[in-house]
C-alpha cells in the first residue's frame, strides 16, 4: 500500500476497468436497439420484443449480441443513460465554452 506509487491506484484502475466494460456494453445495446429498424420495441416494459428466430440472426450478424441477449433492466438502461449520454453532452458544451474563450 505504501509502496503503491499512486494512492488508490489498484481501486482506479478496477473502476476504469468496470467502467470500460459498462460502456462497451451500452454501447452494443444502443447499436442492437437503435441500430436498425423494425426491431420491435416494448415500451412499457422497456425491451425489445424478438423471437428467437430474430436474436439468432442478430446474433449471427454480431456475436457479441448474445451477451445482451438477456436485456438490461429498466434500471440500469437508465443508469447508462446517466453515465454516458449526459458525459458526451458535457464534453461537448464544455467544448463549446472554449471555443468562445478564443
């Protein structure tokens, strides 16, 4: 621990790990529900409504659909939505800011 050269530098690298993986995982879920059309949606229980038949051949297109076959809760499709839409939106207004600073 005090041979660590950066405090909590084991913990930070452990967040920004689970933290890639969440955005990696967003991102396949945005691709597969945005991605095409007529994919059906249910919006009352905030999930894509396909038959096998379709997740197999999503699954075909993109293997990596299947980890997302078993579809993210309401809950954490908000929490995402918190994490990452609102930090590119951030990004982009601070951006902004220093365009008009010059």
């Amino acid at each position: 621990m005090l041979d660590d050269p950066e405090p909590g530098g084991g913990r930070v690298k452990a967040f920004r790990s689970k933290y890639d993986v969440m955005k990696a995982m967003y991102n396949l879920w945005k691709l597969l529900k945005h991605g095409e059309t007529g994919l059906p949606w249910d919006e009352s229980r905030r999930k894509l409504d396909c038959s096998d038949d379709r997740w197999e051949k999503k699954i075909k297109e993109n293997p990596d659909f299947k980890r997302i076959k078993k579809q993210p809760s309401r809950e954490l499709q908000e929490a995402w939505d918190q994490l990452f839409v609102n930090v590119v939106f951030l990004v982009f207004v601070n951006l902004e800011d220093d365009d008009e600073a010059t």
